[in-house]
C-alpha cells in the first residue's frame, strides 16, 4: 500500500521547490495556505504557504542552501552547515525552520529534517511533530522510492486511525474520526488552551472531508477492529477488552511508554504487554491513551516554544504552526 498523494502540485509550488537543492527524499506543503479552512476569507492561496522537506544528509544539503538561498538563514548561518545540522539534530524536534522566507513572489516558511528523523517519528512518535502534521492532509510535492519511508508514512495513518479508535465510542461518524484525528497533534498543546482557535480542528476537518476520506478510506477497508460503511459515513469498532488490548498493542512505542508510566506505579516495573492488558479492561481506556497523547504533545510543544522564544527575532527551529 502506498500513501495516497494528491497529484496537481501546480506550477506555483513546483516553482518554488525549483529554488532549493533537490537532494530531497520527500517534500510536502501544509496548512491553511494549500487546504482551504472554514471560516478563512482568504482562501487556498491567500495564506503563507508551509513546506517540510526531508533530506538523507542535512550537512550537505545546508551546504548547498547556503550557498544559493543564504539569505533564507537567520545569524545562525555564519556558524555553518555543520552547526546547522546538529541543532537541528539535536534540540527540538529535528527539525530547522527558515521563516518569512519571500520566494517566487510569495511569503513561505520550510522546516529541514532529516530522513532518518522523519522515519523514527512517523513510527514512534517520539514528538508527534512531523508525524501529527501528516495525519491531516498535505500536498505531497516529492516522494523518493524509499521503502521504509513509505512503510512509515502508511504506519503513521493507522496509528492515528487505531489511537483514535480508543477514544471514540463504539459508533461513530467519519465526521468524528476525522476530527479525533486531526485533533491527535494538539492535544496537550497549549497553544490551544491560551492563543490558538479553539476551533482550529474543526476548521480543518469540515471543508476537506473528501481529502481525508482520500487518505484513509484503504485503511479503514482494510482494518479488522472495524466496520466501515462509506456510503453511509458511519464505522462501528471493537470496543471489547480483547479489541482494545490489540489496539494498544498496536500504538506507536512512544505513546505505550507514556501510557504505562501513567498506569504503573514507580518500581514495580511491569511488563509493557501486562500494563496495557490492564488498560484494555479499563473503562476509561480511552482517557488514559489521552493523557498519554497529552504528555507527549504537551512536552513537546512548551520545548518548541522555549526554544523559538531564543530565537524570536527570525526563528530557525522547529516552532509551533
């Protein structure tokens, strides 16, 4: 199975990504500058647009940038590429962000990171920072024949389609799942708590229904934990000790960690399998893969926000969108 990619790129961004060098395994744009969200009045295009490339080698591929985009760097640049790549290795969310960034006319921003990285958060969800951006849709503009790669984008779609499972009920809408997907990447992020649109999810959800149907709809065919029933829109689960157990089983190894140390007591050091066995019988299963997701967000977006309040006066990394 491959993930789906929406093909019309347009000329727009295929200009664009013509300005960088193109030792890219995979290029994508995001948010409300490419998919057009209820209750905007600027439209698909208005916005700036919001780009990740994934690159094998940061060090050579900074060296390049520098070269022909130096510009695009904050005083960051005169330490090198070299210094460039392990920041953006080491701190954050590997992740190194070029802002405010005027190219072909528009205003863009893109985030740099490493293959390697993007493979291990799409699979683990380490942060969830990459990996909860490609829960929604994007506009895939270049994707190498990299097999893991591919196997990790399609694992990182039935994560979010199995983690949220276990925090819906037993019936439920493609409406629904569709939100708790979307919404995955902003629990526990604060930002939603004290300045962002509370109604941001839904905002992404209600006019691009089809573009999530798009990236899910095999999936969800295919899953054995429910019955999907496109032409009526609805999905019934297994919501049975032994369903949410095969579910939990099935969660990215991050999240089952943060879920174990919220159920385990300190020093009793039970097995991972026997922890989640215990949440599967749990009423309130759905609440403790929650607070896990929140743990995990929450740490990850105040760690991001730290850091870009450093670099306030043009951020370079990875800072909140």
């Amino acid at each position: 199975m491959t993930l789906p990619a929406l093909q019309n790129t347009g000329v727009l961004y295929r200009r664009i990504l013509s300005q960088f060098p193109q030792d890219i395994s995979l290029a994508f744009a995001y948010g409300s500058g490419v998919f057009k969200q209820h209750g905007t009045t600027q439209g698909q295009m208005g916005n700036m647009v919001d780009f990740v490339f994934a690159v094998d080698d940061p060090v050579t591929w900074h060296t390049m940038n520098l070269l022909q985009n130096r510009k695009h760097y904050s005083i960051l640049k005169l330490l090198g590429p070299t210094k460039i790549s392990s920041i953006q290795n080491d701190h954050g969310a590997a992740v190194y962000y070029n802002t405010l960034v005027p190219v072909d006319g528009r205003i863009i921003k893109y985030g740099v990171i490493s293959t390697e990285s993007l493979i291990d958060d799409l699979m683990h969800w380490k942060t969830m920072y990459v990996a909860g951006r490609l829960h929604k849709p994007v506009r895939m503009l270049v994707q190498n024949e990299n097999g893991k790669l591919r196997a990790a984008l399609v694992g990182n779609l039935k994560s979010a389609v199995t983690a949220s499972f276990l925090m819906l009920p037993e019936s439920f809408t493609e409406e629904d799942l569709f939100l708790q997907i979307a919404g995955l990447s902003y629990a526990g992020d604060f930002r939603m708590v004290i300045g962002e649109d509370k109604s941001k999810v839904a905002n992404i959800v209600k006019d691009n229904i089809q573009h999530f149907r798009i990236l899910y709809s095999n999936i969800l065919q295919d899953c054995p934990q429910v019955v999907y029933k496109p032409q009526q829109g609805r999905l019934e689960v297994d919501k049975s000790p032994e369903g949410q157990f095969v579910q939990l089983m099935a969660l990215p190894r991050t999240l089952q960690q943060r879920i174990t140390r919220l159920v385990d007591p300190p020093g009793k050091n039970r097995d991972v399998e026997e922890i989640l066995l215990q949440v599967a019988q749990d009423p309130d299963c759905g609440s403790v893969v929650q607070q896990g997701l929140w743990k995990t967000v929450s740490y990850s977006s105040k760690k991001l926000m730290k850091m870009w309040k450093g670099w306030r006066r043009k951020p370079s990394l990875s800072q909140p969108s």
